[in-house]
C-alpha cells in the first residue's frame, strides 16, 4: 500500500492542540470497545458531533454499532485538510489505525469529556 506508511502520515500529540470550537476541521474516531468496530469521521465543531454521535442523531453507521466512545481526535486549522486526512485513514489496514489510537492514546479511555 504505496504512501500508507504511518510513520509518514501520522500526526502525533505534538501538533499544537486546539480548542474543539476553533475554526478548521478535526478527524476522529469512535468505537465501542478496543476490538471493536472503528468509525472515522470529520467535523468542523467536535463538540457538537461528539453530542450528536451520544444522543443517536449522528450517523446512522454509528447508532448501529453503538459507538460511543472517542478514542481519538486530531486538530487540522483547514477543514479541506482534515477531509483529505480522513480519506487516507479510512484506506489505512486496521493494525495502523489501532497504532495510531494506541499512540495517541494507550487505555483507550474516552477522550469526549476533555473536549465537551
């Protein structure tokens, strides 16, 4: 998979964290438990679409393998970016994005109440 390499595509905690309501755009992801389903999307408003996601008004794909657990968020300041961001993660092999998570975020705790 030419130009999948996480070490080159990977964002890690060093980038300059922003707050959840600044402009710009922010790709996450949710799953259930850490064996289970992942759910890569994007937003320009974290906040509101993490809300979204818990009270079964976010997308259908998440209500119906009740994912409610953010278990990773990364800040982009151009909404395109984060969109382009996306796509490529959603190409990745699960064992790199299980990477990227663990990295980022090694219990899998629930990132929602740092950004709510």
């Amino acid at each position: 998979m030419a130009g999948l390499d996480p070490a080159i595509h990977a964002r890690t905690m060093r980038t300059p964290c922003r707050s959840p309501k600044m402009r710009g755009g922010w790709v996450y992801i949710m799953t259930n438990h850490p064996d289970g389903t992942l759910y890569i999307g994007v937003t320009s408003d974290l906040a509101r679409r993490i809300a979204q996601h818990r009270a079964g008004t976010g997308s259908h794909f998440v209500r119906r393998y009740y994912l409610k657990r953010l278990v990773y968020a990364e800040p982009h300041e151009d909404i395109r970016t984060a969109i382009q961001r996306e796509t490529s993660l959603k190409r990745w092999p699960r064992a790199w994005k299980v990477d990227l998570i663990t990295a980022q975020n090694p219990e899998w705790n629930d990132l929602a109440s740092q950004i709510m």
